[in-house]
C-alpha cells in the first residue's frame, strides 16, 4: 500500500456574516507533500482552534486521504467535539 503524500493544518480567517458580525474561524489545508502549493481546503469549519487542532492531528496521524475529509469533518461534529 502506498503512503499518502499530504499533510493537514489549521489555518485562520476573519469573517463577516450579517447576523453575527466578524468572527474569527478556522478551516483545515490540506499541501501535498509532492508540491509548494495548497492541494485543497474547507474554509470556515469551527470557531475553536483547539478542537479542529485535535482533528487535524488524527488527519496527519492516520494519513487520512483528502477525498475522506468531508465525511470526517460530518462525523467530527456528529460526536459533539
């Protein structure tokens, strides 16, 4: 089997939303090992840093593939994390 070749990390966004103002948000980025560039992100997917952090670590641990990570992140809230 081979090994994945990308590696997850946290990255920081200031938003606007008429209901609530600005907030602050993180998404999750995801570089390929293989490239300089980003390979894909989710923007805007929690508001705690150290929360989506632990999820990002079992990413990188697990060498979760990208095309799971929107499942992941479904059963990240799904638990109540």
């Amino acid at each position: 089997m081979s090994r994945n070749n990308h590696c997850y990390f946290i990255f920081e966004e200031i938003l606007f939303h008429p209901d609530l103002g600005e907030y602050t948000t993180y998404g999750i980025r995801v570089d390929s090992n293989n490239s300089d560039s980003e390979f894909f992100s989710v923007s805007d997917v929690y508001t705690s840093k150290n929360n989506l952090l632990l999820l990002v670590q079992r990413c990188n641990e697990f060498q979760l593939y990208p095309v799971h990570l929107p499942d992941v992140i479904n059963d990240f809230f799904a638990m109540g994390l």
